[in-house]
C-alpha cells in the first residue's frame, strides 16, 4: 500500500495562469501514479468549476475543497494593523481550516503544505511528517518593494516585510523539510532563519507544451514580448520600467519596434501610461496559450526588479526558441549563463542596448535560442523536477 501525502494549497489551481501554480501542478502530475497516493486539499473552483475536472483528476487521486473568497480592498486595509502580513491575513479561512482538519484526521503520512500562507490553515502541532514548499523568499519580495517604493509607500512596504520576516521565519521552522526552489533561496533562507537544512529542487518548463522553434530570420518590424500576470505587483513594476525608462530608448533606435504584454488583468493605468507609444504596446489580457504571442516575438523581456523565486516565464521563451533578455533578478536562482543563454541587462540602457543588438542580429537570436533550448532539455524537464520533489517527500518520511 502506498504511503498517503495530503498536498495543502491555499491556491485552486487552474487555470494555469500563474508560475506557482504552473510549478505545482506540473509536479503533482508527474508524481501521480509514483510513490504516493495524493490527496490534494484547496479552495475550490466556484461557479462553473466542472470545466476543470479532468485537470484536477490529472493532478491528485482525490480533492477536497472549500469555498474560495476572493480579498477585498477593504479587507486587505483591515489586516494592516494585524500581526501577519496581509497576504497571509487574506489566506485565513475558517472553512478551509475545517477541511484541512478533516484531512489531517485521516492520519496521511506525509502533509506539503505549498507557500508558507497555508500554513494558517494548519493547526499549530501538525502529527505527521511535514514538508514545507517555498516557491519564494517571502520577505525579499516585500523589501525590494521598499528599496524602490516613495514615501507613504514605502514605510508600508518596510512594515509589510517585518511582519513577513517574523511568520516566514516562525512557520518554515515548524517543518521536518523545507523546499526551495533554487540553492541561492535556499541558502538565503538558512541564512535568515536559521534553518538546519533545506531541500532544493529545479524549476522546470514542459518541453512538450512548449516546442523549439527558430527565432525569426528578418521580421518586417521587431517584437518584444513580456508575459506575466499584470494582476502581480512585481509584474506591474517591470511594465513601468519597461514603459518609463527602456522603451523610450528602443523606440529612438528602432521607431517600428513594437510590445506586446501578455497576462491577465493589466491595470488601466498602466495601459493609459502605454498609450503614449500608441499601436506599438499592446496588451492582450488574459489569453487561453501564451505560446502564439511568444513565438511570434523577436525578443522575450524580463525587466523585473522586484520579485523572489524563479521565473518560469524565462524557460518558457528558452524553450520556444526565443531569445531572452533580463535583469539579474529576473533570472534570479536559474542555473543559466549570462551571454552564453541571454542576455543580462539591469540598468534602462543596458536593457534598451541589449534588446536592440538582439533585434539587429539574426545569428545572435540563433545563437542564444539553440544554446537555451538544449539547456533546458539537459536539465529542466518538469518530470525531472517531479523526481526531486517525490525523493524529498520520501526522505522526511524515513525520517
């Protein structure tokens, strides 16, 4: 009989629009049928949530679930002056805690508990062996926001980050394994928390999912595309940049240069700082396949200077074929070489420089995406990543 894993997450997790919930699911997948029997517990999918069956059937053995509430603006200002920082504030969930409860009481053998939040859903002394799987440094997002925000902002930026410095470091040490998603997370963590040890697993990319294709030999007009969430802050911040400060440079150089931003909810404000450009922005919302708008792109941009983690957004174009250029932390913990896999690039000009000698040479995009995309084959398949999790997983549980 197979030991049990009870998978917490405080995340439903389709559709997949989101690196962390990409990362998870794609793990759960390939584990299922491995050497756990999976029950996956999360809030569940709301109205119309049958759409999503045979995904969730392709992740778990079974699911339980919840009723998932979405944060409101006025409760997000009422967990200001909470001990928690507000993104966990807003995970707290009496039903979600019954559920788990529920679960827990069927004695699994093995309990994950995806991103520190869900562990408010878990009772304080957890009789089971515990694993914790920390797609980020928590508290860096929230000080990287400080180190660029203005005042009101940025006092409540350095507020947001103490009090997320105290709950990442009380929850991470109640696990018998904590996993990281990249040795440089996981050595800030033992650093900062004082943490014995801590597992480390790869971020992945489905190869299949995402077919190499050449980049474009001489497109009539060069397309910079950036794909992300525009409902996340540290998306938000590096469409500024792009926007405020890169943009206007690219266009001086080349004025037929055109971007394209792709993900859901872009804020109308930011939409309205494009418009300046006028047809050369576009943004596409929410799309069902990132992958069109990616291959039809002369360049993918990473122009991300807040955030933590890793971003899967880089392997993505890897795979595709086409060439990146980011900021050293927008491929942050990513085990890829400057010049040799991209293009590095932190300050405006940097980036405005590196992503016009990418338009202007050919065999450089050759270059870049063929050696990108045999690294990620090497070394980045997500049923690669699945085996280091599902060891990890069995390791705390020989204790």
């Amino acid at each position: 009989m197979k030991p049990r894993l009870l998978f917490v997450s405080p995340r439903f997790l389709f559709p997949l629009d989101q690196g962390g919930k990409i990362r998870t699911a794609s793990i759960l997948a390939r584990m299922k049928g491995g050497a756990f029997d999976v029950t996956l517990v999360s809030p569940g999918p709301g109205p119309g949530g049958g759409r999503h069956d045979s995904e969730i059937a392709r992740v778990c053995d079974r699911f339980e679930s919840w009723r998932a509430s979405v944060p409101t603006r006025l409760g997000r200002l009422a967990a200001l002056p909470g001990a928690r920082p507000i993104p966990v504030a807003s995970d707290q969930s009496a039903e979600g805690s019954a559920v788990v409860a529920r679960a827990l009481a069927t004695r699994p053998d093995v309990v994950v508990v995806d991103f520190p939040h869900a562990a408010v859903l878990l009772p304080d002394r957890i009789d089971a062996v515990s694993v914790i799987f920390t797609h980020n440094v928590e508290v860096e997002i929230f000080e990287r926001h400080a180190a660029i925000a203005k005042f009101p902002m940025r006092w409540l930026w350095q507020d947001q980050a103490r009090k997320m410095r105290r709950f990442e470091g009380e929850t991470l040490r109640r696990f018998d394994a904590v996993i990281a998603v990249s040795a440089r997370d996981g050595e800030r963590m033992r650093e900062l928390y004082r943490l014995p040890a801590t597992e480390l697993i790869d971020t992945g990319v489905d190869l299949d999912f995402y077919p190499y294709t050449p980049p474009p030999l001489n497109p009539a007009e060069p397309v910079l595309v950036f794909s992300g969430a525009m409902d996340s802050r540290s998306n938000i911040d590096g469409v500024e940049f792009l926007i405020d400060e890169i943009w206007p440079r690219i266009v001086a150089a080349r004025p037929g240069a055109r971007a394209v931003i792709v993900g859901r909810n872009p804020p109308p404000g930011l939409v309205a700082r494009a418009r300046e450009f006028g047809a050369a922005f576009r943004f596409t919302g929410f799309v069902d396949d990132v992958r069109p708008e990616i291959e039809a792109a002369t360049v993918s941009a990473i122009p991300l200077r807040v955030g933590s983690g890793t971003r899967m957004k880089a392997f993505e174009a890897m795979a595709l074929g086409r060439p990146v250029v980011s900021t050293a932390l927008g491929i942050e913990g990513l085990d890829i070489t400057p010049s040799a896999h991209f293009l590095l690039a932190d300050t405006a000009e940097e980036f405005a420089r590196a992503t016009l000698l990418l338009f202007d040479d050919p065999a450089l995009r050759l270059r870049l995406a063929e050696a990108a995309r045999a690294r990620v084959e090497a070394r980045f398949s997500w049923a690669h990543v699945a085996r280091q999790f599902e060891a990890i997983c069995l390791k705390a549980l020989a204790g």
